[in-house]
C-alpha cells in the first residue's frame, strides 16, 4: 500500500511511524512495546485479522515491500535538524522505508517538524496530532485553529463493540453493570442474518430507555478462534462488521440513539461508512487518542471511535459520563 501510494506521489521516501507515547506505544530499536511490552506479548499476538507476532518492525516491514527499509534509531533524532539529516542519509542511500524509533511526545514533535515536507508519511494518530503545528510552522496551512468543544447533541446512547483486543474485553466487561447488554451469537448471524437482526431490534425497543445500550460480538482468543474455524476469519470479520453497520443505520434512523461509541479500528470504518459519515469535527479526548467528535454527513451524532487497546477499563462509562 505504502509502495503504491509512493508510487502515486512520486515519493522517493517515507517513514514509519506508529509509537505514540501518551498513549503508551513506543519503538525502541525498531521494535514496538505496548506500556512496556513487546507487542506480540501485548495480547495483540491474538489479534482476530491481524495477529502481530513480530514486534521488530524492520522485520516486518521488510517481508512486504519491495525496496529497502532502514531504521531511525533513537539517538539520530536528538533535534529536528538531526532527525532531518539522518533521513537524508537515508535518502543518498536509496533507503525508501524509514522505521523510525521514538520513545517520547517530545519526539513525535521533533519528528513532525522534520518529515513535514514529506509528501507520504506512514504512522499513527500519535505523529498525526504533532503534524498540524509543524504544517502550520512551515506555511502549508493557515494558523486558524478551531476550538474543541464537546458535541451538543442528546438523545439514546450505543455502544458497539467488535473489537476483541484485552482492553476491549475489561471495557465491555465493567459495561454490562450500566448498559442493556446484547452479546451477538455469530454463528446465528451466518445462518439468518435478517431475522437475527429484527429479534436484537426488538430487544432494543423493548429496553430500558433510560440506560445506554450495549452490543457487541467482542470475545476472548479462545472464543474467536472457536467462531473462525467454522466460519473462516476473514468471513467472519466481514460478517460482524456488515452486520454491526446495519444495526448503527437501524438504530440512528427509527430508535433515536444520537450517541454513538465504536469499539475497533475495522469495526468503525464499517459503522461510519455504512452511516454515511463524511468527516468528523473533534472534540476534547476521553482518553491519550481518543476523542468525542460530532458527524459531518450523515446522521447529527456525537461519536467517539476507540481503537481496539486504548483506554482503561471505564473507558465507556467515563465517554458517556462525560456528555451527561
Ligand atoms: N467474536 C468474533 N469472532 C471472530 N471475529 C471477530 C469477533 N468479534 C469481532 N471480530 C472481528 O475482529 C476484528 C477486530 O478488529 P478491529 O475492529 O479493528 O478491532 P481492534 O481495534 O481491536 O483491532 C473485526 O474485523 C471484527 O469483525
Ligand atoms: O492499540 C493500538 O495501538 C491500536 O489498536 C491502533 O491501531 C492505534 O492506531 P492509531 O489510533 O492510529 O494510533
């Protein structure tokens, strides 16, 4: 994806860089940790689609593009100009792929400062929230800068949950002592999706109107592993990301639910896209990367997407107490 994309933007190179520090991911010698481990001891190793059993990210990179990978190594980046003559380096010698190591937001900063004239950048949302200043310090974008408010809209409050990573599993966990809870029987959605969906609507009208709702297909390694060998993973996933999508456009247009949580990365691609949600304006965080946002296109809704491992263990109660 990355080769192809440098392809499009005749880029002779990018970096890759995935730590966020804030939120406990870091890259040290090439190698990402999850607060402190490695990240095929995280639980990450379980993963339903993507099992990360390698956290030595040149490694792994390397198995998947064509041209060489190199690495930025923590004591190259001491300053933006370090950093900055480190990749050129990287450039003289036809390096096309830079993992790039980084331990703390300091760096992040250091690292956007340097990269922002690279027209393809590869990373998470840790560099990303450093990116905006560094643009603005270089003149690509205008100083504007919009206020953070929490998004002004009542109604029913949802949490959809398809992500299956350790933190997701204590988060729907401590949930189910405030929420009217739907645990999804996967094997019942591939055998009729469309009556299996009608009795969980019929359950959501009939529920507690007062008390947020709960839907999820979230499970332990074991429980996944039991629902794919019968299924097949990829179906699986396609499956219960179809399924979830359906059930937010259902819920959002006839059961008045303007309050939406999306557990899972690939999970909330399928959920936003299905509701037609064209762009998000964010808010304040609940948590280090996760913030409210309010829809742009689509259904009027407040709604926060939270990648599978971010947040502790009251992470929807804190969401949800925070719009109250
Ligand atoms: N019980 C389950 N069995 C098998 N696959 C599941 C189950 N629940 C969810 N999945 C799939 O696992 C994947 C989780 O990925 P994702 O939503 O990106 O979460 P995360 O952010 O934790 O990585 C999704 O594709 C989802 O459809
Ligand atoms: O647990 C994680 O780090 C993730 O699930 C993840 O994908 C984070 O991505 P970003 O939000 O882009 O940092």
């Amino acid at each position: 994806m990355a080769e192809a994309m440098m392809d499009a933007l005749d880029a002779e190179q990018t970096i890759f860089c995935p730590a966020f520090p804030r939120a406990g991911r870091t890259v040290y010698q090439g190698h990402l940790f999850v607060d402190g481990t490695l990240l095929n001891e995280s639980g990450m190793q379980n993963h339903p689609l993507n099992p990360m059993q390698d956290a030595n990210l040149v490694r792994f990179l390397a198995r998947q593009v064509t041209r060489p990978v190199g690495l930025l190594r923590y004591h190259d980046l001491a300053d933006a100009s370090s950093a900055g003559g480190s990749l050129q380096t990287h450039r003289r010698d036809g390096i096309a792929h830079g993992v790039i190591d980084c331990v703390d937001d300091s760096q992040l900063q250091t690292i956007a400062a340097a990269v922002s004239d690279m027209p393809l950048l590869t990373g998470g949302s840790g560099l990303a929230r450093y990116l905006g200043d560094a643009y603005r310090k270089s003149g690509l974008i205008e100083t504007h800068r919009a206020s953070s408010e929490l998004p002004a809209i009542s109604g029913r409050s949802l949490i959809l949950s398809g992500s299956c990573s350790q933190a997701t599993n204590q988060q729907v966990a401590k949930a189910k002592s405030f929420c009217s809870t739907w645990q999804l029987d996967v094997l019942e959605i591939a055998r009729d999706p469309g009556t299996y969906q009608r009795r969980l609507l019929a359950w959501a009208e009939a529920s507690d109107a007062n008390r947020p709702l709960l839907i999820y297909s979230t499970d332990d390694p074991e429980g996944v592993r039991s629902v794919q060998q019968t299924l097949g993973a990829n179906e699986a996933a396609e499956l219960i990301e179809s399924f979830l999508g359906k059930v937010a456009v259902e819920l959002t247009t006839d059961f008045g639910v303007r309050r939406l949580i999306v557990a899972g990365g690939e999970t909330s691609g399928a959920v936003v896209r299905d509701l037609g949600i064209r762009a998000l304006k964010i808010g304040p965080e609940i948590c280090a990367g996760v913030p409210w946002t309010q829809s742009i296109g689509g259904p009027p809704l407040a709604i926060a997407l939270k990648s599978g491992n971010f947040g502790d263990e009251n992470f929807f109660h804190t969401a949800l107490e925070m719009l109250a």
